[in-house]
C-alpha cells in the first residue's frame, strides 16, 4: 500500500452501519466500523449517542465486535450481537450494566433482533448449522449452489424466537427459504418479514410472508420484488414498499401496497426510494431496513429522482405526500420517536453522517447536525453538477468531480453505474476521491436504464444494453470536454457489473478511451445466463428472453465477441467469490487482448464477492483502488 492514500485515509474513519432509535427518541445505539490507517483489520464499535446533545459513549457492556444494537421497549435494555462465545449469538444488556447476558443456543444469528412490543420477546433470524460436507462427494436439487453475498444456500436463516426472561428459544419458521427483516404487529400475534433465495429459482429478490406465533405462515397478496420493506402501522394495517414489482418490465418504478385484513390496496407514490449508488462503507446511508417507517397513520419514506433522495411523509390514507427533505443530496432515514427524525445525508462531495429534524413544521425547525464522522478529513473533489440531453430528448444529468484548485482541461476518467437499474448521483464515491486525489477529473452520469427517470427511460435499455447507453454516456463526455474540464487525449473509462460491461464494450468498439478498469464485467451474454446466480431470471428480462428464443442480441452484445477489435489497455478486476458475474468472465476477455496483443492483466481479489471492492476484505478494497490509479495515472497520464 502507497502511504497516506486517500482511500486509507478515508477508510480509517468511523463509517455508520447501523443505528437503533430508542422509544423516546432520546438516544441512538449506532454501529460503527473503520480501517486504522497501516492496518488491514476492520474495528467494530458500538456506541451510544444522547440525540439531544450529541454525546457519544461507548456501550457499557459492549465488548470489541459487538454491534447491531436495538432497544427494549421500555428503553432501558438493549439486544445486540455480539461473537464473544466464537459464533454471532444474541446478548441483551441493560443500559447502566455493564454486563451482557449471552443466550446460550441463540447462535449463528443472521440479521438485527427484533423486540416484541412488550418486551417478552425477540425474533431474529438463525442459521440452523445443517451444512453440506464439501470434502466429500455430494448432491443438489436446487438450481444453482450459491448466491452472490451468501454462499451455499443450504443452511438458509430461519426466524428464532426467544423469551428474554429464560432464555427458551423455538423456531417460527422451517423451510428452504432466506428469512429476515422480521417486524412485529403492534399487537404482538404475528410477524411480517421477507423470504428470498426463492428454492425454485422462479422468483428473484424477495417476497412477503407473515407468520404467527404457532408457525402459521401466509402469503399476502402482494407481489415480490428486487426487494420488500414491511411497516406495521398502530392500527395493524401492514404498509409494503415492494422494489421493481415481479410482474412488471425491470426496473420499475416502486411501489406501496396497503394490507387491511383480506383486502390490498396499491397506493402509486411517485419518485419512491431514490435508490442512488455510491462506494463507501456506510451501510447505513444505503440500507433497505430503515427506509420506511410507520408515524400515526402515515409512514416516512425514502423518496428521490435524479441521483437524489430526499424524505416525505405519505398519508396512507389519502395518498398525500409532503416533502421533509430534499436537496443536492442523498438523505435517508434511521429513526423516529416524538417527531423527531434521525437520517443520514452525504454527496458527492460529503462523506455520509447523522443529522435530526422535528418533522412538524419542519420548515422552520431546520436540520442539526447528530454525528460528523470526516469532519477533519477534507474530501478532495469539488463538484460541478450539469444536465444535457440525449439524442431522443431525454435528460442526462452529470456529475464532474475535480480536485480543487487545479487548471482544466484534466486527464478524466468515465464511471459507470451497474445495474443496469441504479442510478449514481449524490453518493460519496472512495473511488471518485481516490482518483481525484492522485490528479483526475471523474466523470458520471445515468444512463437509459438507469432508475429516477421514469419507467420508459428505465426500460429503454432492454434489448439495447450496448449502442444506446454508448450514446448516452458519449454524450455527456462530449459535454465534460466542451466545457473545457475534460482533456479529449486523456480519458479513462471504469466501471463494475454492468459498468463493466459497458466499460468492456467502449474499451472494444471505440478509440476513445486510452485506458479500462473493467471490474467484474459482464462479458458474454450467454455464459452469464446459464452461470450468474440470477442469469436465468435477470437475462430473459433484459434482452426479451432467454438465449434459445433471442440468440442474436446475446451474441451481437457480448463484449466478448468484439473483444478482437479492442486497442484500450485493460485492468480486469474480479472478486474471488463473485456469483454474481463470475470471474470467468473476465478472465475470457482477458485471453482475447493476450491473443491480439493489447495490454492486459487482471486483478484478482481473494474473499472478495460482487461488491467487494466495496465491502469485501480490506485488502482487496485497499488494492483495488491502489490499481485504479496506477492503470489510469500509466496509461492515461503518459
């Protein structure tokens, strides 16, 4: 590792992973991690912070690694998980105590514990420990092994309910599925929480299910999504934001649904979830667990466009929204007790921390800052935001991160969202500021596919992964050198999953580029389909079909097959344990520039998963973007 990088620094403070709101709202249990600058361990911290003064201590019984900390409804205790006996198991402390009682047979914990509402109870999701011997022989029916994250998909998190008084646990559920975000109903009979790992493979994302406390579990009819964020309101109606409806062309819009008894109810929001994608170890700022949260007969909700999210309120029963916050920004919410909203809020040039705000007459109120984690850690990027158009009219909005003080036009490097359904925007980026850093201008957009642009702009990539996007981000390069920031010799083009394919496919059909970081790309079409953990559900979506009924758009879009053509100097990085995108593909691409003689090499990750350059292994995080600008600041700056 270079010294005093800017990706070292950066790692090196307090990024929030998780937070729990206490019933009173007047204190925080905040999970942190951060990368001591020289070290490749990650610390795990658990605090305590007093909402009103900003205070933060540690958690008297929190011991090294604990984390995930949520409190009793009388606000005096808190469940957390903690590794001390060698497996993730559930502890519940008192807050004054500083002692932890560990319950012994709650162990390999897989997700936030949940209290019940009087505090008898906890549900939380346990892995059972049934596993597959892998140095022997063995035998699989489900479609495919493993997921991208998770790993073999025997052992599936079940829901484990545990009385606190005793410490007797029993399983909720037993079936093949992945459970988690477990919420309990106010009344305390039944819990809705979310099933993925669908073992037909039919299904992607996650569903809904509700089971009792005799195991009884249904399905409401509601349907599954690229994800599912239950919310019980005081009344026992059951509020659902469902990401990209099964049923409904990829990439769609989200979407309410309101559950009274037997009757569904949709309630169309526009501009829900803002979903915008960034590159830093705040869990926090990005999460689904907390994106929707009941107050009255009302929920507060994620909500953005454009590479933005803001904060609203929805009347459930009318549908009225009213806006809370909003801005050049990425907020999101973390807690709410007696009108007062804890969220996060960052930007491209703002690394993510904790900020409140009164909710009724909000206007006047204003936001306070909570928790500034980077306060003595200046960013190095200033921001020029712009918006051009498309050649079908449609909007292009862009992101130019330069370092400051420094004359234009700069050596510039292109970054590509994956996806294709995400959107980049007011995301703090380790990379954009790692790069801007060591002296370029970082370039992004969100093109057709990308989501907070309507539906048709979201579908318009279908069938058209390759020359429309091409367009589209040319486009806004074309834009970044007019202005004069953007030097047209020295362009650099990266990008990860559908970045990567995109970034492959520039790097092989145009001359542009003097340099790619292609990380774990999509390479060919038709190897992806039969491979990826999602490929038989996820192509057939895209590209109108599977292979055996559309062959000709697998074929003519696949980087692969267009790989002879490519002049650009090719970084390739692949995460070891990638389902996702796996590594293979890479490596084909890899072998066709080694054939025609174009410079390439490939960097391989260890431990790492689809998005572990992100938040895989420190090592590969810190090696990553050390190779980002060493193949850009070599081939580009030349």
């Amino acid at each position: 590792m270079t010294d005093s990088s800017s990706t070292q620094r950066l790692l090196a403070v307090r990024a929030p992973l998780h937070a729990g709101l206490s019933p009173d709202g007047s204190l925080l249990t905040l999970t942190t991690v951060r990368i001591p600058e020289g070290s490749e361990e990650e610390i795990v911290e658990l605090t305590v912070v007093e909402v009103r003064s900003g205070v933060e201590t540690t958690l008297p019984s929190a011991a090294p690694g604990d984390r995930v900390g949520q409190w009793a409804p009388d606000g005096e205790r808190v469940a957390f998980l903690t590794d001390r006996n060698g497996e993730t198991s559930l502890a519940v402390a008192e807050l004054a105590s500083s002692r932890a009682d560990v319950f012994t047979g709650v162990e390999r914990v897989d997700g936030p514990p949940v209290w019940s509402p009087d505090g008898s109870a906890i549900v939380v999701p346990c892995r059972r420990g049934t596993v597959v011997d892998r140095t022997r022989p063995y035998r699989w029916k489900r479609p495919f092994p493993a997921a991208d994250g998770v790993g073999p998909l025997e052992d599936p998190p079940q829901l484990r309910l545990v009385d606190v008084a005793t410490g007797d646990a029993r399983w909720l559920t037993d079936d093949a599925w992945r459970w988690a975000t477990p919420r309990w109903s106010p009344d305390g009979s039944k819990i809705a929480a979310t099933v993925a790992a669908d073992p037909s493979d039919m299904l992607g994302g996650q569903c809904l299910r509700v089971v009792d406390l005799k195991s009884t579990v249904g399905s409401p009819a509601v349907p599954g999504g690229r994800g599912v964020v239950p919310v019980w309101l005081p009344d026992v109606r059951l509020v659902v934001l469902v990401v990209e409806p099964h049923g409904r062309p990829a990439g769609s819009a989200a979407t309410l649904f309101v559950i009274s008894g037997a009757d569904v109810r949709e309630l169309p929001i526009p501009d829900l979830l803002g979903d915008v994608f960034g590159d830093c170890p705040a869990e926090l700022a990005d999460t689904y667990e907390q994106v929707m949260i009941a107050h009255d007969d009302s929920v507060v909700v994620r909500v953005g466009a454009r590479g933005r999210m803001g904060i609203a309120t929805v009347d459930i029963d009318t549908g009225e929204v009213t806006q809370i916050l909003e801005g050049q920004r990425a907020c999101s919410p973390v807690g709410l007790a007696d009108n007062r909203l804890v969220f996060t809020r960052q930007a491209a040039d703002l690394f993510p921390e904790l900020a409140i705000i009164n909710i009724v007459g909000h206007q006047q109120g204003g936001e306070q800052r909570l928790v500034s984690f980077a306060a003595d850690t200046t960013p190095p990027a200033q921001v020029r935001r712009f918006t051009v158009e498309s050649a079908e009219g449609w909007p292009l909005d862009g992101w130019f991160l330069s370092p400051p003080r420094t004359s234009a036009p700069l050596p510039t490097v292109l970054v590509i969202h994956g996806g294709p359904h995400f959107a980049y925007g007011e995301a703090f980026s380790l990379d954009a500021q790692a790069l801007c850093a060591a002296g370029f201008g970082v370039l992004y957009t969100n093109p057709r596919g990308s989501t907070g642009y309507g539906d048709d702009f979201a579908h318009a990539v279908h069938g058209d992964w390759a020359d429309g996007p091409t367009r589209d981000v040319l486009t806004v390069v074309d834009h970044a050198v007019q202005s004069g920031w953007a030097d047209p010799e020295r362009l650099g083009v990266t990008g990860n999953s559908y970045g990567g394919y995109l970034s492959a496919w520039l790097a092989s059909t145009t001359n542009r580029f003097r340099a790619a970081v292609i990380e774990n790309p999509v390479i060919d079409l038709l190897g992806m389909y039969g491979t990826s953990d999602i490929g038989r559900r996820f192509f057939p979506a895209q590209l109108g079909g599977p292979p055996r009924d559309n062959i000709d758009v697998y074929v003519a879009q696949s980087p692969l097959l267009q790989g002879h053509r490519c002049q650009t100097p090719s970084l390739f990085v692949v995460g070891e344990l990638d389902r996702r995108c796996p590594p293979a593909q890479a490596w084909a691409m890899h072998r066709v520039l080694c054939e025609t003689g174009t410079p390439s090499e490939v960097l391989v990750l260890p431990g790492s998963t689809h998005e572990g350059s992100t938040y895989g292994p420190p090592m590969g995080r810190f090696a990553h973007d050390e190779a980002l600008v060493e193949w850009m600041t070599r081939w580009v700056t030349c």
